[in-house]
C-alpha cells in the first residue's frame, strides 16, 4: 500500500529484454536506504518487487502483462522515476489509498502554464474515466494528485503547484506522452457493491428510527423481560477537517 507522495526522483539505469518479459534497474539512495529483497516500491505508480540491491540501487522483475498494462516498457534509460516505498503503519497518509495496481495508461493532451500552476488534461480510457470525479483522487505516475474538472469525453484536467513539478517527473511531462492511471480503489469497490445488488446494512436501522422501536429484547435472567432500549441511530460523525501532511520529503496532495 501506497500514498501517493512521492519520496525519490531516481533514474532508469538499465533495461534488460528476455522475450515477453524484462529487468529494469533504477538508480537512487533514499528508497534503498532500508530496501530488502523482495521488498515493494512504487516505481511511477506500479508497485514492483525489489529482486536484488546492486550500488547504484535496485532491480526489479516486469513480466509480460506488467509491460502490457502499464508505460514502463516505453521508458528510456535516463528516464527520471517517481519512486515511493511501501507505507509503514505509524505513517500519515499524505496522498489517498494507492495500491500500486494500474488501471490503465492516460495520455497527455493539454499542457497549460499559468503563475502558480501548471494545468494538465490527460485522456482516460473511458472503463477507467467513471471513477474520475471532481475534486476527487486520482494517481498519475505514481502522484497523488486532486482532479480539478472531467469532460463528457473522459479527458480530466489537474492542477499542478512548483512544488510538485520539482519533485516529480510531472515536471518534463508532455503532450503526446503516456501516463500511469491509478482510480480511487474505494470508487471500484462502492460500484461493486451496488452492481451486485447488496443491500444497505442499514437499512434495519433506518426502519426502526421511522417506527420509533427496536422490538422486543432479550428476557433478563433475574427480572423478567427488560425495557426496549430505545436508539437513536448511527452517531453524527465528528466534524473535523485536516490538511493533507505529506512526510517530510515529500510533494504537496494537489
């Protein structure tokens, strides 16, 4: 599990082909820091498993449907990579619940530079654009990142602040070029749900605040049968608000 906020901007040192499937080899300090075999980072937005630790950093296997699924297979050595390892439970959770599981490839279609934001509209594959909704979460390359606006046709636009484009590799992204997709895995579950035809788990309690009874209870063992209790339904969740704190070496949730 993932947040979203990326820790490293590393490199793609080497990539080795072996038929369908292939090896890359990325170049950075930070995530390695504490690395083990067969430990998970995000490498721009996929999560990978660290098969071995050389100097310059780590290795990581990609089989065939890896390269199939995401935009790994279309980078270049010297590509700049955002890199995030794998969430500690004591973290705070920056960006938004990231698996590391792609859901498809984006393309980039607008690019607009305004003081103070870099605004990006990339096209989504429209399996994938129904999940996208204003001011919700979306991940691009690994980024966690908030969407400012969808269209009718799946395009959706992001605002980006300097802070992120320095941190990231959102920073060289152009028009024509292809991104890492990530939904909001919450979305996908609900819609699960709901195309299941699950019931609401609450909807014996919604009849009992209509009728103003619970039923009958439970007989007590020593004095006979005990008043109904009477229930006012779920409490009122808490109205707190947060600002999104990213750990220290990372960029700003959009």
């Amino acid at each position: 599990m993932f947040t979203g906020i990326v820790e490293e901007l590393g490199r793609l040192h080497s990539i080795e082909r072996d038929g369908d499937a292939a090896r890359l080899t990325v170049a950075c300090e930070l995530v390695v820091g504490d690395a083990r075999i067969g430990d998970s980072v995000s490498v721009n937005g996929c999560c990978l498993t660290v098969t071995s630790l050389p100097d310059e950093g780590f290795t990581a296997d990609l089989m065939a449907e890896t390269l199939r699924a995401t935009a790994l297979g279309q980078l270049s050595v010297g590509a700049a990579l955002n890199l995030e390892r794998a969430m500690a439970a004591h973290d705070r959770f920056g960006g938004h619940l990231v698996q590391g599981h792609v859901d498809a490839v984006g393309e980039v279609v607008a690019r607009e530079e305004r003081p103070g934001t870099t605004f990006l509209t990339i096209a989504a594959p429209r399996p994938v654009a129904r999940y996208l909704v204003p001011k919700g979460s979306v991940t691009v390359d690994g980024v966690s990142l908030t969407v400012v606006d969808v269209t009718d046709d799946g395009a959706f636009r992001l605002g980006l602040i300097p802070h992120t484009l320095a941190v990231t590799n959102l920073e060289a992204v152009a028009v024509g070029d292809r991104v890492n997709l990530e939904v909001d895995v919450i979305a996908k579950y609900v819609e699960r749900l709901l195309v299941g035809g699950v019931s609401s788990p609450y909807g014996a309690l919604e009849g009992v605040m209509r009728d103003g009874t619970t039923g009958p209870s439970e007989p007590n063992a020593t004095t006979g049968p005990s008043e109904a209790h009477t229930t006012t339904g779920p409490a009122e969740p808490h109205a707190t608000t947060s600002q999104h704190q990213p750990r220290p070496t990372a960029q700003e949730h959009q």
